[in-house]
C-alpha cells in the first residue's frame, strides 16, 4: 500500500501533527465513511479546534445512515414504540455498518458536548486565575510582609493546571462525568462544577450529592450555595434545577427507542471507560425528611472533620433559607455551640481547651451547657458572659419548651438560680453585682427582690470559705434594703423562732453532714418578707462578727454564727482560741495597745447591736470574756502586760479576785503540763512559775509554787520513770501518791537519806505541809533508808524524830489516840521503830530497847506478842552477856565487897535509867482498842518490809507466855520482876 494513500497518511501522522487543514485533506479523500468515523473515534487531541474538527467530520460522515435508518421506520408498516424498537433492531441487524455509524454518532456528540462544557470551564478558570493574579499584585507592596524569602508565586494557587492540565481534553472527553464533577468540587471550582451540573444534567442529577459531598468541609456553603439542594413548597419536595443543553434539540440517534435498540445489538463491544463501582445514584426528588436529614449530616461532618461551627451554622441557615423544614433546632443548637466555642472565654493555655462536637453538646443537660459556657468567665466579665450567652440559650430552652407544649415560666429563673448557687462566691458576687436593686430593671441579671435576698442567704451561709469576707460584705452591699419594723410581738418572735430554727437546719446530723446551698434556698424560700428582713439584719451582724475572727485568725465559716447561737460551750471555745492564738506568732501582739484592741474586739463580739442581734459570744458575760482574755494573755509570756492590766485603775478587766487566782493557776498549770524540762529556771517551767506571780501572793499560788520548785529538786535527783527516761513534770502531776516520789529519791540515790531536813523541805513543797502523818511515813522511809545502808545511828535519830513528830501530833489532836490521823501515824512509827530494834547488826542494846519500848506503846494489840518477844530476846542476850562478863571478872580478881557494892550501885543505876514501855502495858484495855488494826496495811504502805517472827515462835521461847485480855499487864510485870532479880543474883525458881 503506497505511504500517499489516505488511510496510510492517517496512521502515519501522529496526534500532534495533526491540524484542521490536515484533518480535511485526508478525510475527505477516504469513501468509507464508516472507516472515517472510527479514525475520528480513536483520536483524542488536546488541540480545541482540531478536536472539533474531528467531531465535525464524524457527525458529517454519520449523518447518512442516520438518514436511511430513519427511512426505514417510514418504510415499515408498524407503528408504535415497540414496534419501532422491533423495526430498527431488524434494519441494524440487515445493515450492521449503519448500526455501528449511528452509535459512533452518539459518541460523537456527546464528545461535542464535552468539548463545549471544556470550553467554557476553561474560560472561568481563567478568568478566576486573572482575579487571583490581580489581588496578588495588590499585595506585592504589603508593610506587614517583612519575609524577604518569600515570593509571590509560592503562595498564588495554581487554579488553571487543575482545570486545563490535570485534566487535559482527551482525557476530559472520556473520563466518568460523575468523577470530573468530584475532582472540580474538591478543588472548589464550584463554576465548573455549576456547568456540568446545568449541561450534563440527565448524567450528574442523581450523583448530585455524591459531588455535594467531594466539596471540602471547610468551605463557605455561600460559594457554593447554587448547587445546595431546595425545597419546593409547592411540589412538597426537592426543587429541580434548571438544566440547559448546548444543543438547541437533541439528535435523531439520541432518543430512547434508538439508544434500546442499539443497546441490544451491542455493535461497538468496547466503547469508553471500564465500568466501575459507583455510590448508589439518588434519581428521584427527596421529600422534606430526606432534605433536613443531608443538611443534619453534613453539618455534623462539617463539625467532626474540622471543628468550624461557623461552616455548619451557615450550611443549615443556607437549607432553612432554602425552605428546608425542619431545622429550626439544629439551626439553635450550632448557633449556640458556636457562642461557646467562639464567643465564650477560652482557657489562656491552648492546651487546655475543650473539644467540641454537636453530639457531645446534645448531651449536656442545661446546667451543664450554663457551666459550659461560663467555666473560664473571671470576676470582671462573668456578668456581661451571662448577659450574651446564658440569657439567650435560657431565652431558647423557654421557646423550646413553648413549642413542645410544656411551657414553664420558672425554667430560666430555676436554671441561672442553680448556676448562682454553684458558683465561687467571687463570680457569685459578680452576678449580685449585676442584680443591684439600684440599677435598671431590664439590666438587671436577678429581677426580684426577694429572690435576691434569698440566694444571696443561700451562698454566704453554705460558703465553706474562711478568707473572703470582702466579697462577703460586697455581696450584702447589693441586697436590698427593706424599711421593716417589727409590729406585733407575735411577728418578732415568728422572726426570731425562723432563725432559730434555721440554726438547727444548718448543723450537721448522723443523717445529713452538710447543708448545700440548694437545701437553704428551700429553707428561705417561703419565708416572708418580715423573716427576710430579719434574715438580712442577722447576717449584716455576723458578717462583722467574722470580720473580727478573721483579723484576729481564728475565722469560721458564716454558717458557725447561726450553729453557736444557743451554744455557749461552743463560743466559750471560740473566744479561747481567739484569745490564745494571737500571741503565737512571733513578733506580733506585743504591746499593750495590741492587746487592749483584742480585748475591745471580744466585747464587740459580746455586744448586741441595736436590732437586739446577740454577737458571736453572745451567750457569754463580761467576766467570762475578761477571764477568757487574761488567760490568753498570761497563755502568750507577757506577764509584765497582764500585771499592767491587772493593776491599772481602772482596770479594763475587772475581774474578782478569785477568778485571777483561778486563771493564774489554770495558765501556770498548762505551762507546767507542756514542759519538756523540769527545771523551773528555763523553758515553760520558768513560764509556769513566773505565772504566779502576776497577781498578789495567797495560798493556792504559793502551794504552785512550792511544787513547781519541788518538782526542778526532784528532777535534780535524776529521778526515771523507765530505764533511760527521765521522769517529766506532767508524770510527777498525775502521780497520785506523791510521797512515792521521796521514795524513788530515797532508793534512786545513795545518800540522800542524810539530809533529813532537805528531804522534808521537799515534802512540804509537794503540798504535805502541816501534814503530820505524811512527815511520819517520810521519816519513816528516811530510818528506813539509813537501816538498809547500816548507818544505824541516823536511824536512831530519824526514828526519835519521827516519835516526836508523833507524840506532838496525840498531844495537839483532842480526839486523842481515837484520831484518825494519830492512828496511822502510830501504825507507820511502831513498825519503823520495831524494824530498827530488831536489826541483828544494831548492837546498841539501850536504844534498840528505846525503840522496842516505842514499838510497844504504839503497835496494835496483836502485835504485842511479837515485839515483846523480840524484848525477852534482847534482854536474855544482854544478861547473858553481861554474866559471861563478871563471871570472867569474878575469876580473874578476888572478890571485892566494895566492888560488889559499885557492881550493885552500878546495876541499880542502869536499871533506873532503862526505859520500858509501861504505858500501853499498864492499859491493857487500850492495847486491846488497838488489836483490831491490820499490822499488814501498814506495811504495805512503806517501801520496806516487817519480818517479825509468828505467834507460836514467840510462844515457844516464852515458855507458853499469853498476851489476851487481862494477863497482859500481869504477865509482863512478872517476867519483868524474874529478869531483874536474875541480874540481882537470885534463884532461877
């Protein structure tokens, strides 16, 4: 075949060295028209005019067979649709060549319709890239734009590529149209996207929202507000768009029965595109339910995609414009949610913010949604946020409520009280701020009076707060001020009764621990406009009162007024700590002006106002603050201030002086309770003991005294209460028995028993003084004492002195020995005076007999037979000794009369001068009053023990001696009389 041959020219040129001229040589030499109509099929140029032109010719080359299929349905003899179906079906399948014309025929003006809609795109992103260009140049000379690097083409976009390059003209004349539409929609060609919907409508109408939706969520619906869906009211559905073809009518091959039959025949096996999967088409127009419920969901993806409710407000508003039913509450919903995430006060750390979506705001409860939109107001602008964003979302719950036929008028009210009640009383001072019966009423964000009065009750008394008592008073600064006098005595008692109760309302119980605020709004609620007034007289009181108790920190929260009105315990303790804690910290409270201002603020607090309003101590009298006062003072060491206060005149305490003493004692007590040290030259001892001395010296202050110094003597002795433990001043307090204390000395240190007087000074300090039986046991323990170390001759003499100390106490006590205290003292004295004379290593017979005798005169009736045993004894060890002596002088010198005489003379003087105890011997009936006292409870009364020998053993040396009843006497006399007749010489018998 000769390369100069039409069809070998055509196939030899490629795409882009094709021109019109060339187009028509070739073409027009070729006969076959169905050869030339595939040749214009098959190439797709990005040329315009070459790519017309090739449409041209295969419309031209088709137009034939168009012309003899049409002449063959003229031909037939049916008529009707079916039978055109059937007649065309025939005829195609007698002229195949025709069949495959016609439908490249179809494909040709299709291309040709493409080719006008590229063509017009085209001119749109031009000019759209024209604009751009324009207002890029306007900026070129920007003074804010300081960035050297930058360039103007880096931030130019680049519109025209997308249209004319990304998608070039061979490709936009086979591509899918529903896919074109996207790829405009998704770059925001809205224009391009507009024409092929106006012009390729029959193709695109039922993908109309799968192209909606290739649109960017971030994009402002206004751009694209033509190709929105509408509603037609009159239709009751989806407004069709005008649609307008680029031809003024279709073709012959472009009717339906044309397109089934060539459908049928399937002449063209392969024509465009590969199907692919496509979303369901939407064909038909959707109803109002269908229109709101694609609004609904492309806002809610407008909100979860990119969080610009301003997007999704403006779409919705664009449907509702539209006349899409049914929006009128989303519409709300973004409206208010966009106040909260654009109007409302935003946490000043980004990373703190909240993100929002329209499911989670649907969920919030109204209470929540007013949290919501005033979580990060501040004290200066919570009034006017509540002003612009709660008022009106409570202006649309009441219209809610309205349309759904529940209205409630109190639900605004109810919702911004709620809030009121909640809030920080900073923020809520705010808001009562706003409320001023002063200012206008339409300004105002709380209207009634009343309501006012009872919330503000209602924060100030459920405040846990113990520092804010400014906002306190600013808050009662904004209540109103009701010019009520209490009439009748009925209504000021209803008042006070109301108060009363409500003193009860707010103290915890096993049931309830704490009343809310919400619970005392309930309380004030039906309370009159007499009990309001009443109410607010009472908190202006108690407000000063905390006032007070916050300069001075000891504050309480308000509600405390109201649970210590009827409480003096409670205010007692109060004013205590009021008055102790203000000396704690150094460098404060130390001038006696500072004090005298303590002491003026405790009486305000004791006053009554003139409203006859009892302050927070109240219940308590004059003495009681005064009292109260000085005990703080003396509490803080300034006992030069407390002197002068208590000696000034006129005294500004005036208090008895009992009840200085009292305090002294109380105050030097605590100090001496807190000591870590007992010495009473430092420390809190030193306090303890200077204590005493602010008031005039009496009784009960120097005893204090005497036993604040007795306890530094003691601690001096190293005295433990456990092994390494030294013992403290409170153990010594709390000791029960304190002669206990002289014993751990006594056994704790190894001569102290020697100072006898310095051990009893000691014994007088612990309060003993004049104490007669105590001074016994102490010297008691003190013989004791010496007799364990041996030192037999202190013992002698402590035992002596103890006698003394016992005679002198039967000659002082009228009842004689029936005393009660004489009988203990002789219970203690004859058992230390039997211990000593029973002593094995005492070897002085003549006191061991002294104090035998004393043992004798004292002891109880049992107990005569053991001491007296213990007398045989000793003196049969004496006279045999004293035997043994002259028998050994008697044979060692010759017998002398003279010597016999001074021996006799000698003897007689030692027996006169021997002392018996003849008094409890020569009355017997008194030794036998006596015999019912338990020898035992003496002894276990002092720390040592009596080891005197049995009845029977005494029996047994005595040859059957008896002591009951009236034997006594007798018996002894007789044993006495053999014993000095023994010493005489005489016989046995």
């Amino acid at each position: 075949m000769s390369a100069h041959q039409p069809h070998v020219r055509w196939q030899n040129v490629e795409d882009d060295e094709l021109t019109v001229d060339l187009v028509r040589d070739i073409l027009n030499a070729i006969d076959d028209d169905l050869w030339v109509a595939a040749a214009c099929t098959d190439r797709l140029l990005n040329d315009l005019d070459v790519q017309r032109e090739l449409l041209e010719v295969g419309l031209s080359r088709t137009s034939l067979a168009v012309d003899r299929a049409r002449t063959s349905l003229v031909q037939g003899s049916e008529s009707g649709p079916l039978c055109t179906k059937r007649t065309l079906n025939a005829y195609f399948r007698q002229v195949p060549a025709d069949a495959q014309l016609c439908q490249l025929r179809t494909i040709f003006l299709d291309r040709l319709d493409r080719l006008s809609s590229f063509v017009e795109i085209h001119k749109l992103v031009q000019l759209q890239w024209e604009k751009s260009d324009d207002i890029d140049s306007e900026w070129e000379d920007d003074p804010w734009d300081y960035d050297p690097e930058e360039t103007s083409s880096s931030s130019k976009p680049d519109l025209l590529p997308a249209a004319d390059s990304c998608i070039p003209l061979s490709n936009f004349l086979v591509m899918d149209l529903v896919d074109a539409a996207c790829f405009f929609a998704s770059l925001e060609l809205y224009s391009a996207v507009h024409i092929l919907m106006t012009h390729h409508s029959s193709v695109l109408w039922p993908f109309r929202f799968v192209v909606l939706n290739s649109i960017p969520a971030h994009a402002p619906p206004s751009k694209y507000s033509e190709l929105l869906p509408a509603y037609d009211i009159g239709q009751g559905a989806e407004s069709m768009p005008p649609s307008q073809s680029w031809r003024s009518e279709s073709d012959w091959v472009e009717s339906h029965d044309v397109r089934a039959a060539l459908t049928d025949l399937q002449v063209l096996p392969h024509i465009g595109l590969d199907a692919r999967t496509m979303p369901s088409p939407v064909g038909g127009l959707l109803d109002p339910v269908g229109l709101a419920a694609w609004y609904a969901q492309r806002a809610e993806d407008v909100v979860a995609s990119t969080g610009m409710l301003d997007i999704a407000l403006a779409t919705v508003q664009h449907g509702i414009s539209s006349g899409v039913p049914d929006l009128d509450q989303l519409e709300e919903d973004l409206g208010l949610l966009t106040r909260l995430v654009y109007d409302a006060p935003q946490p000043s750390d980004s990373s703190d913010a909240e993100d929002w979506t329209l499911e989670r705001w649907k969920s919030l409860e109204p209470a929540q949604v007013i949290q919501a939109y005033l979580a990060h107001s501040t004290q200066e602008s919570v009034a006017g946020d509540m002003t612009r964003l709660v008022m009106p979302y409570l202006f649309v719950l009441e219209a809610r409520a309205e349309r759904a036929g529940q209205s409630d008028p109190d639900l605004a009210m109810n919702l911004l009280y709620d809030y009121v009640l909640r809030a920080p009383l900073p923020i809520a001072a705010a808001i009562f701020e706003a409320s001023k019966p002063t200012l206008p009423l339409p300004q105002r964000i709380i209207r009634n009076d009343e309501d006012l009065a009872r919330l503000a009750l209602s924060c100030l008394y459920s405040s846990d707060s113990l520092s804010e008592w400014s906002t306190m008073s600013s808050i009662f600064e904004c209540l109103p001020a009701w010019d009520i006098q209490l009439g009748t005595e009925d209504e000021a008692d209803e008042a006070d009764a109301t108060i009363t109760s409500l003193g009860a309302f707010v103290t915890p119980s096993t049931t309830v621990s704490r009343c809310s605020a919400a619970d005392l709004l309930l309380f004030f609620k039906p309370l009159p406009l007499v009990s309001l007034s009443r109410a607010l007289d009472i908190l202006d009181v108690h407000l000063m009162c905390g006032e007070i108790l916050s300069r001075w920190s000891v504050p309480v929260p308000l509600r405390w007024f109201l649970q210590s009105a009827s409480d003096v315990a409670e205010q007692r303790a109060r004013a205590n700590k009021m008055a102790r804690r203000t000396g704690s910290s150094p460098g404060e409270m130390k001038t006696k002006d500072d004090w005298e201002w303590l002491l003026e603020d405790m009486h305000k607090l004791r006053a009554t106002s003139k409203a006859g309003i009892r302050g927070a101590f109240g219940l308590m009298s004059k003495v009681d603050i005064s009292s109260i006062f000085l005990s703080g003072l003396l509490s803080s060491g300034l006992f030069d201030i407390a002197r002068k206060f208590l000696h000034e005149k006129p005294s500004k305490l005036s208090l008895p002086a009992s009840i200085v003493e009292d305090t002294c004692l109380s105050v030097s007590r605590e100090f001496y309770d807190n000591a870590s040290s007992a010495n009473f030259k430092v420390g809190d001892m030193r306090l303890a003991y200077d204590c005493l001395a602010v008031w005039q010296p009496s009784e009960r202050l120097s005893k204090e005294r005497d036993f604040i110094e007795a306890t530094s003597r003691i601690s001096s002795y190293n005295v433990h209460s456990r092994p390494g433990v030294k013992l403290s001043p409170i153990e010594m307090r709390l000791t029960t028995d304190r002669l206990s204390l002289i014993s751990r000395i006594l056994s704790g240190t190894v001569d102290a028993y020697k100072h006898t007087q310095v051990i009893l000074d000691l014994l007088y300090k612990l309060g003993y003084k004049g104490d007669a039986v105590a001074e016994v046991k102490t010297l008691a323990m003190l013989s004791d004492t010496a007799l364990q170390a041996e030192d037999f001759t202190r013992a002698y003499e402590t035992s002596q002195r103890m006698v003394e100390t016992v005679l002198q106490l039967r000659a002082e006590t009228p009842a004689g020995p029936e005393d009660l205290a004489f009988r203990k003292a002789c219970e203690v004295c004859w058992v230390a005076c039997y211990q000593l004379g029973r002593h094995p290593e005492f070897k002085d017979v003549d006191k061991k007999l002294v104090v035998l005798g004393r043992a004798l005169e004292f002891c109880p009736e049992d107990k005569l037979s053991d001491i007296l045993a213990s007398w045989r004894r000793l003196q049969r060890d004496d006279l045999e000794s004293r035997r043994e002596s002259i028998s050994h002088r008697s044979t060692t010198y010759q017998r002398r009369p003279a010597a016999n005489r001074r021996s006799a003379s000698s003897l007689q003087a030692k027996l006169a001068h021997l002392q018996l105890p003849m008094a409890p011997l020569m009355n017997a009936e008194d030794a036998a009053a006596l015999a019912g006292r338990a020898f035992s409870r003496v002894a276990s009364t002092l720390p040592f023990s009596v080891g005197g020998r049995g009845r029977s053993n005494a029996s047994e040396h005595s040859s059957g001696l008896g002591l009951n009843g009236e034997d006594v006497s007798a018996h002894a006399s007789r044993v006495l009389q053999r014993g000095i007749g023994w010493l005489l010489g005489a016989d046995e018998n």
